[in-house]
C-alpha cells in the first residue's frame, strides 16, 4: 500500500509505504515513491495520517459477561475509532490471575482485529509464576479499594505484587482509591431517580477526591519503596497528576537508586464530562473514579494540554442499557469508550484546545514507549504499519446507533468527533469508511499479541 499526500501530526505532507506488515519508507510528497504495479494507491491529500492508539486500559469482558461486550465487537469498535492495539484488563470471570485463566482468555481473544495485550490480576489467590510464564502484557488494573468488587487487595499483597513485578522488570497498573475516605452519607436518604441529577451527583460526592489522592501517595511510596514501574489508571484529580508528576521528579533525582518513574493515565470522561453532566447522564454517568467538579475537570484537562499527563486510556468498561437503569446503589459503574477515545480528542485539536502532536503522544508514542510495546506508537521506517488516516476538516456528531461495540450506549452523545476514514493494523486494512457514502468496512481479524510479535 502506498499513501500519499498525508499530513503527519508534525506537519509534515509525506507519502507512506507499507509493506510487510511495516513502515518501509517515509518520504516527502513527490520526492520518488513510485507506486508498485498492482499496489493500492490511497490519495491522502487533504487528510492527516496519524499512529494507531495504544489503548492500554480496556475491559473486553470475556470470559463471563459477553452479554455486555466481546473481543470481536469490542475490537470492532477499536479499529472504527482509530485503535489498533488494546490492553484488557484482568477483572473478569474468572479473572486472569493464573495460567489457566490467562490462556482461555487468550482463546477469546483470537477473533480481535486489533493487536492486543492481557494483563494479569492480583488477589489472594492468585499464582505469579504461572502467570510470567504467560506472554503477560503488565499486572494491573490492581485496585487498592476493596469495594471495587472481587478484585480489591490490601496493602501487604500490593507490595508482595510490586516485588513480583520489579522482580521481573514488569509494569504494575494502578487503581487508587482509598475507600476509608469513603462518605458514606453521600448514599443515605432520598437518591432520587434513575436519571436525576440527585442520583448520579451522589456517587461523586460519595467516592471522594481525597480518596484518590491518599491512594495515590499510598502507591507511589510503595512503588518507590519497590523499584517496579507504577502507573496509576485513570487519575481524575488535578491533585492526583501533580502527585504523579512530583513523585516523578523526585525519581528522576534519585535515579542513582535505580527508581523507576511513575506515570498515569486520564480518561476521556474524565477529560469532557463533570458531575455538571450528572442531571443528563443520571446512573449511565456512574464510574469509578467518579465525574469530578467542573473545576476539576478544566484542571485535568490543562494538565493534559501542559504536559504533565502521560497516556490518556479509555477504561472502557462497557455495560448493557437495562444494567446502567438499575438504582445508583446497584447499577454497576463503568461507561464505554473505545471507539471515542481518538475522535474526541482530535475535535479538541480542530477546536484548537490541545495541538496534534500531544495527542499523538498520549494516546500512542507515549504508550507505547512507557509499557516497551515494539514497533507501536509511531510513522518512521521499520515501525508496525499502525496507520489511521482521518480528515481533521469533517467532524461527526457521536451517535450511540452509529457506534460498533456491544452496548449500545454512549455518555459522550452528541458531542462532536472526528473519526477515522481508514485504520490499519500492521498494514491490513481492519477498518474503513467512504466519507461520501459512509459506507463502512471491515478486515479480517488481524490481531496478535503484542508480547508475542
């Protein structure tokens, strides 16, 4: 495949050759790259051609809850939304916290479209050295708030799973919340109903931003303490990044100790929702973290656009309509987000709120370079032919019946978004879109694991 015309994040106007699976030349337009008899030619003026995503925080749920979302249409919505490379998340059932588990979910996976990773879980039970025998991606998402469900641990086994990974020079992923910090009068008396401002405004006030925080300080003294590599999932407080940000300065000086520097992720509903949107959202806006104030919002928002965010993941947790219309106390949290992740932070750029090149790096370079995921993340000779050609000029309206994973729903509904034309995976064509027609198409299941290539 040849692109031509393409402009990269930089600015830069260069043809792209594909070939093999890789990025075989970049050159200026016009500069040489003659077209292969037979080859596809894609006329890319006009457009931009950008890194796939390296979502690295996404919750496939299978096994056990295909109901709500599986690796074909989860993977579907991945590569409509510019995605080509996922991380799922061990939280499911059973939960990937030994060999077994970790090879049947690795079964499932075999429809994906997009390259993938599987991370492994931490509980009381769990069995590391099965586990790193596995092409294991990072341990993680490791929750340190019981009340998150099943997955919950405590501090001691935290740290026995720090020195598992440090041990091993693999990443650990963080969920911190503090749930002491709870308020548990938030849930007492009258919630209201199922789409009241009320009820979805409650769960924000009952899991609070001191809670991440205390959590997060817990984390990256431990990591610290450890030398493994932390990164803390999801961070929705300005407080939360700076505490990030400082504990990596701090490892930077240090680094005669051989401390590793921590990095964090935030979340597009974390980046475009605030418990403003609570009344419209009602209990389809419930997630852990929770929406946070407006103010809060903007913060992690500036910290985005200033640099102190390293990777922005969707933590697509995905659940059906009828489970999100339960009452706030027995809804389950989570929202999904996948196939949004690109699109909304491209309609930021069109906006002029946050520039090309760090969306670039956040959702792909950073990624890919912060979890050692090779050949992912970037357009240069030798790199995976992970490609997503997108007309920055020709935003679309997010529509939850337009969208392609298993949910049905969507909380960013109505927000503007620019999606990809063409997306491709190691350079086969997984996804593709007429912007005349708008007719759509999609490749053969392409996927492989990413600790496997």
């Amino acid at each position: 495949m040849l692109i031509t015309g393409a402009e990269l994040a930089d600015g830069r106007v260069r043809d792209v050759r594909v070939r093999d699976g890789t990025v075989d030349a970049v050159e200026p337009t016009n500069a040489g790259i003659d077209a292969d008899a037979g080859e596809r030619v894609v006329d890319a003026r006009g457009r931009h051609l950008l890194p796939g995503a390296v979502d690295v925080h996404v919750h496939f749920r299978e096994p056990g809850a295909s109901h709500k979302e599986t690796w074909t249409s989860g993977s579907r919505g991945a590569a409509a939304g510019g995605v080509t490379t996922v991380v799922d998340q061990p939280n499911t059932s059973p939960p990937t916290v030994d060999g077994d588990a970790f090879d049947e979910k690795a079964d499932l996976a075999a429809p994906s479209l997009v390259d993938y990773g599987i991370n492994g879980g931490v509980t009381g039970d769990w069995d590391p050295e099965s586990l790193f025998e596995r092409p294991l991606f990072a341990l993680g998402e490791v929750f340190l708030a019981d009340s998150t469900g099943d997955m919950g641990i405590a501090v001691d086994l935290f740290e026995d799973a720090l020195a598992e990974a440090a041990a091993r020079d693999a990443p650990v992923t963080v969920h911190a919340e503090d749930e002491t910090l709870f308020d548990e009068s938030a849930l007492r008396g009258d919630l209201g109903g199922v789409g009241t401002a009320a009820n979805a405004d409650a769960w924000s006030a009952y899991r609070t931003a001191e809670a991440e925080a205390a959590a997060i300080d817990r984390a990256l003294d431990a990591g610290a303490a450890s030398d493994a590599q932390v990164h803390v999932a999801h961070t929705s407080t300005p407080e939360g990044i700076d505490a990030v940000v400082e504990a990596r300065e701090d490892a930077i000086e240090d680094d005669a100790n051989g401390n590793t520097s921590p990095t964090c992720e935030v979340t597009p509903h974390h980046l475009f929702l605030s418990r403003d949107d609570a009344g419209r959202l009602g209990t389809f806006g419930r997630m852990n973290p929770p929406l946070r104030s407006e103010k809060r919002r903007a913060g992690v928002f500036e910290r985005l656009r200033d640099g102190d965010v390293d990777v922005v993941a969707t933590d697509h947790a995905p659940h059906t309509v009828a489970e999100k219309r339960r009452g706030l106390v027995d809804a389950p949290s989570g929202v999904p987000g996948v196939e949004t992740l690109y699109p909304l932070l491209l309609e930021s750029v069109r906006k002029g709120n946050l520039s090309l090149e760090r969306v670039r790096d956040v959702v792909a370079a950073n990624p890919a370079s912060i979890f050692g995921i090779e050949g992912k993340g970037r357009i240069e000779p030798g790199a995976d032919a992970d490609l997503v050609l997108v007309d920055m000029t020709n935003p679309r309206e997010i529509e939850a019946g337009a969208l392609h994973g298993a949910a049905g729903w969507t909380p960013f509904e109505g927000l503007l978004g620019v999606f990809p034309e063409l997306t491709t995976v190691r350079g086969d064509v997984v996804y593709e879109r007429d912007p005349v027609t708008g007719a759509e198409a999609f490749g053969e299941p392409a996927g492989r694991n990413v600790r496997e290539l």
